[in-house]
C-alpha cells in the first residue's frame, strides 16, 4: 500500500484499455442479397458459404481465419456486383438499339 505524505496531493492515473480483438464483418447480408437477386455465374452462393465460413470462425475465436474468409466473400460479392451491372446495362443498350 502506498501511504500518502501529509501535504502531497495524489497523482490521478489515467487508464488507456486498447481492444486489439477487432470483429471482422462477415457479409452475410450482402451474400444473401448477391445469391437472391444477383447470383451470376454462382458466385454469389459461393460468396454466402465464404460469410457462413466467416462467421464460424468468429464464434470459435479464430479473428485471422475470419477476416480471411470475409475478405473472400468481399470480393466475390464486388464481383458478382459488378458483372451483373455490366449485364444489366448491356441488357439495356441493346433494348434501346432495339427501338432505333
């Protein structure tokens, strides 16, 4: 125990808690959406096993293997954004030179 002297004020401590768990996101949401309504080429089935994936490791504990799987399905999920805009908008231009 430390005894204060008469006279001295005590020193206030300051305690900084830093949390180094970050969770990584596991994109369930968006694969479900990719799978429902934009499933080009099956990506977006295999991008919702990748967020399934995700989320088991996070509820084993294993943050490295989470955020390696979620990383996985970020990006099948972009891709499977990507190529059905690229479809959609081709679907549409050849509508409308359809009409010309």
């Amino acid at each position: 125990m430390v005894k204060e002297e008469p006279g001295s004020t005590p020193v206030p401590s300051t305690v900084v808690c830093i949390n180094s768990d970050t969770i990584p996101p596991d994109y369930v949401a968006w694969s479900t959406f990719s799978t429902i309504f934009l499933n080009s080429c099956c990506l977006g089935f295999i991008a919702y096993v990748y967020s399934v994936k995700s989320r088991d490791r996070k509820m084993v504990g294993d943050m490295t293997g989470a955020q390696t799987y979620a990383s996985t399905a970020k990006q099948l999920n972009i891709i499977t954004l990507v190529i059905s805009l690229v479809f959609f908008v081709l679907l549409l231009v050849f509508r409308i030179l359809q009409f010309i």
